[in-house]
C-alpha cells in the first residue's frame, strides 16, 4: 500500500509543522524532555522544564493543525481518558488547594496532549524508533556519569542524585532520580530495543549492544521491582507467542484460558506474598509500603466516592499528604502504589475510571498484537504490562513519563481497535501514520513488513 499524497498547508510554516522530518523531531524532543525531567529540573530548574513542556504543546498544536484534513475529531482521544482526565479537573471544586490542584491538573493535560500529538503523527514503529533513540542516550549519559561519579572521581553527585556505588555493583540511579525509575526505564527500554531487533528497523550490533546496556543498568539499580517487571514482561511474552501462533478459530478460547490464568496468577500472588516478598529480599521495604497503603485506605474513608482532589505528586504542606507524612513520621511525595494513589486523590470513582482505561487499552492492544502478523504490534501491550505491573509498587502511571506513556499506548490501542471504527466517521485509521501502520516508512521492511 502506498501513502496518497495529501494537499500541503500553504506557507512555508504550514509546510514545515507538515512535514514527517519535523514530526519525528518533535517525537525525539518530547521524550527526551519527558524521560530526562528529573535531571532538567535539577540542572536548570523546574520553570525551565515547564517552559519546554509549555513550547512543545504549542508545536503540537500547530502539527495538529497543520494536520488537520487527516484527523478525525471523533477519533482524537480515547474517550476513557477525556472521562479520567475530566474527572480530574473537576476535582478542584473540592481540593483543599484549587490553586495547586488545578496547575497540577495542567501539567498532566498538556502530557497528555504530548502523548496524543505523538500518537496521530507517529505510527507504531516510527514511535519505538524515536523512543529507542532517545534512551539509548539517556541510559548512555546514566552510565557514564556513573562510571565518572563512582570509579573516576570517587564522589557523589548529589545535584543530580547520583550516589557514586556503582563501584559496589549498585544501586545506582542514573538521570531519573531514583534507582526504582531507573529501573522502570530500563524495562521499557528493554522491550523497545527488542522490538528494533526483531523489526530490523536498525543494524543489529547495535540492537544487541543497546539490549545489553538496558539490561546492565537495569541489574544495577538492584531495584526490587525490575525483578517482578522481568517476570511479568517474561510471562506476558510468552502467553502473547502462544496466541500468535495459534490457529485463528482457537484463539478466543486461548485467550480466555489465558485471562483465567492472570486471575489465578494474581490471586495465588497475594496468598503468598510474604514468602515472594522474603524471596527478593524486600521484606522491610514492603513493609514500609503497606504500612502507608493502610493509612490512605484509612483516609480515604473520609471522602471515599470523590476523594481529596487531584495533586498528582503530593503536595506535603496539604491535608491528607501531610498527615500521612506526620503519622508515619516519612516525607513520601506519592502514594508508591498508582492505584491507591488515584483512588485518594480521585476516590473510588477515579480508580474505576483509571482501571478502564488501563484495561480498555491493555485488552485492545493485545488482541491488536495477537492478530496481526507484525512483531511490532507487541510492544503496546508490553509497554502497558509495564506500566501496570510498576503501578503496583510506584506512582509512575501518573505523571511524568508513566503518564506519557500510559497515554500513548491508550490513543495507539484505541487507533487499531475502538468503537468508533464502525461509525464510518472517516479520516485514517492511525492519525498522520496513514490507514496502514507504517505504510511508506523508510526502512526496508516498514511496520507491517517485519514478520513476527
């Protein structure tokens, strides 16, 4: 299938915003600015961070609109995230702080909005290229300012957070601030340049290269939850092979099979929590965790349905951070649990929302990947096991980089699989990327070349 030429905007700027080189230069800005906002902040402080996110969205929605004859308005944005993202903005009425909540709810907006533009001028393997590029340099410069930190010089950089142990074999910390990020990274670094690999998309000495320093940095950060990530990753590869290769007319009765087993698996996990939790040595730890988690569930007894409002990262000079800070005598800045964490801030309607949205996605993106005969169509729902998995020990998903890439997983899965597609309401199936995912790509194989 070849792309069909579409009329350009007039001008010269039209035709620039228009342009497939300057879409996967802004792909490149924005993760690199998302994935490195700890160290921005930092190195140049929180406003100059803000600027940037601030520039980009006003870049992306002179893409969009020089795009605009190929978007379909109905098509835009799943509509589970403008429900949970709604919801959100309506907390502010009855925030303790509207004035923070509200700037807190602007930042995860204009993420999204990131995450959305990406999603329409980007297909599947463009947005892996482009987030493999970028943290192959971002867990390059992690290793290398290790290296120089803990066995050149011998000395912390505290500016960054970095606490010169590599020489120790960890935990290290990289750019992202703290070794469960790192980690966090890692993975999902791991499971794009896997994707590079098998797509060919780029030469494979420096796929291989790129795995082993994912891997690497990964182990280094000696992070607990890399350990269960790497299981729950493993684990959903290999129930997603089996529905690859199975005959179509099996395939719904595997993937129920398989649903049951997730529900087994989950359940038989919270049984024997204690000995896995011995197993990975982070007993103390998860004590801690659950400590915390019983007092927000305490909490949040007060205001169950609507919660406290959203704040994202907590605000600790506000009710009910601060007195959970105070009872437990810590300065925790989330809930270190997504769902919990949600579930305080938005109450148990937010969590619902949350949990259908993440469902909805995961659901749509799998049986995307197990019907379609590219590998690259993995990587959606690998990112979003990820995501999910993680959620369970960190608040990731929701801000930062989680959210960006929770966001852009949901607007991919809905772009290949949604409701609206029987409405007939035109426009193409993948936003800027063309009805075919990857059609007209520069690589040899393209999107749906690459056997999987």
């Amino acid at each position: 299938m070849t792309d069909t030429p579409r009329p350009a905007p007039p001008g010269w700027l039209g035709a620039l915003l228009d342009s497939a080189s300057f879409a996967r230069a802004f792909t490149l800005v924005v993760f690199a600015t998302v994935f490195s906002a700890y160290a921005i902040e930092r190195i140049a402080g929180h406003v100059t961070y803000v600027t940037i996110v601030a520039g980009l969205c006003v870049l992306g929605a002179g893409v969009m609109v020089a795009r605009r004859r190929e978007i379909s308005l109905l098509r835009l944005v799943p509509t589970t995230v403008l429900v949970f993202v709604g919801w959100a903005l309506a907390s502010i009425a009855w925030s303790g702080d509207p004035a923070t909540s509200f700037w807190s709810w602007v930042s995860m907006a204009a993420l999204a909005f990131l995450a959305v533009v990406i999603g329409h001028v980007r297909d599947t393997l463009q947005t892996v290229r482009a987030l493999g590029d970028v943290l192959r340099v971002l867990l390059g410069v992690s290793l290398a300012l290790e290296l120089l930190s803990g066995i050149l010089l011998d000395i912390p950089f505290t500016f960054l957070g970095i606490q010169a142990n590599i020489a120790q074999l960890g935990p290290v910390q990289g750019i992202f601030g703290t070794r469960n990020l790192l980690g966090f990274v890692a993975v999902i670094a791991l499971i794009t340049f896997l994707i590079e690999y098998r797509t060919q998309s780029v030469r494979p000495g420096l796929s291989v290269a790129s795995v082993v320093l994912a891997g690497g940095m990964a182990a280094l950060s000696d992070s607990p939850t890399v350990v269960v990530l790497a299981l729950g990753v493993g684990l959903a590869v290999g129930a997603l092979a089996l529905v690859r290769h199975a005959q179509a007319e099996r395939r719904a009765g595997l993937q129920l099979a398989l649903g049951a087993l997730v529900v087994v698996g989950v359940f038989v996990g919270y049984v024997a929590r204690h000995p896995i939790i011995a197993l990975l040595g982070a007993g103390t730890d998860f004590s801690m965790r659950v400590e915390l988690w019983n007092f927000m569930v305490d909490i949040l007894r007060q205001r169950p349905v609507q919660g406290f409002g959203w704040f994202g990262v907590w605000d600790q000079q506000e009710y009910p951070f601060n007195a959970i800070n105070f009872w437990l005598r810590t300065d925790h800045a989330t809930g270190l649990n997504a769902y919990f964490d949600v579930a305080l801030q938005l109450g148990w309607v937010g969590l619902v929302l949350f949990l259908a949205l993440s469902a909805l996605a995961l659901a749509r993106s799998w049986l995307v990947a197990g019907e379609r005969r590219s590998v690259v169509y993995a990587w959606t729902p690998l990112v979003l096991v990820t995501i999910l998995i993680d959620s369970m020990f960190e608040s990731f998903a929701l801000t930062g980089l989680g959210w960006l890439m929770l966001v852009l997983c949901a607007v991919r899965a809905g772009q290949s699989r949604s409701w609206r597609e029987s409405l007939g309401s035109g426009g193409t199936d993948a936003g800027g990327a063309g009805a075919a995912d990857g059609a007209g790509l520069p690589h040899a194989q393209g999107d749906e070349g690459a056997a999987g």
